[in-house]
C-alpha cells in the first residue's frame, strides 16, 4: 500500500525566504565595486591603452610592465558623510586596492614607456620593443 505524507506549503517556503538572508551583503543603491574599466589600442609602433580610475590620486595608481604583462593597480580611498544637525544619517567609507593585468601581443619597451593621469582617466603610451629577425647560419 501507498505511504500517505502530510503536505505543509508554509513549513519549507518560509526556509527557502530566510536561507541566507543573514550572510548575503548588504548594497546600497547607487553604490557599485570600484572597477578599472579600459580601451587598449594599436597603432603602427605603439600601444595605447585608456584606463578609468575616477576617484584615485595619480600618486596611488601603479603601472608595471614586464616583457608583454601589464598591470594597473590602485589604491582607493573613498569617504562620503552625510548629516543633519548632529546625528549621521548615512556613512560610507571604502578603501582597498583594485587591479587589472593583460597581455599584448609583442613585448613592451619599458624605458620608452609613458603615464598620464587626468580626469579619471590613465593614458599609457606603450611602445612596442624591436624584434630581433631570426639569422640562420651555415654549419661548417
């Protein structure tokens, strides 16, 4: 014969509508992790590569080149505070470090390399290192 279960469409809903409600981070509206957005271009001998950072001291961003490896990374310090009379309404601070690495396709020469920060934007002028042709050689 069949076992006959009760069924009780509250006992479950009601773990499934609190399961992680306790450890899921809390986002304010507006706020979004900082990111480092960019466009990398390619004329005829360089490299040209638009980064955003809003927000950022150009003496914080620090840009490392090895062979054809670059990274970008910053040190973000934001504060924001806002209050009425003497009690804080809202109070926002974030500080950590952001990062990004990509490769290009040839070698970058380091020494010849620029960095411009305006605006939010990071301007790096990459040139590409000269590539030794290959010789061949006759075995005497």
């Amino acid at each position: 014969m069949a076992n006959v279960t009760r069924f009780n469409p509250f006992e479950d809903s009601l773990d499934d509508l609190f399961r992680g409600f306790f450890v899921k981070p809390v986002a304010f509206e507006n706020e979004r992790p900082v990111q480092i957005k960019m466009d990398v271009k390619e004329d005829g001998n360089n490299y040209l590569v638009h980064a955003e950072i809003p927000g950022v001291k150009k003496e914080d961003i620090h840009v490392t080149i090895d062979g054809n490896q670059v990274a970008i990374s910053a040190e973000v310090k934001r504060q924001s505070e806002e209050k009425q009379g003497e009690r804080v309404l809202r109070s926002e601070r974030y500080y950590g470090k952001v990062q990004r690495m990509f490769s290009l396709a040839s070698e970058v020469d380091s020494a010849g390399s620029q960095a411009r920060y305006s605006d939010g934007v990071l301007e790096l002028t990459l040139p590409k290192k000269a590539t030794v042709s290959s010789k061949r050689i006759s075995v005497q």
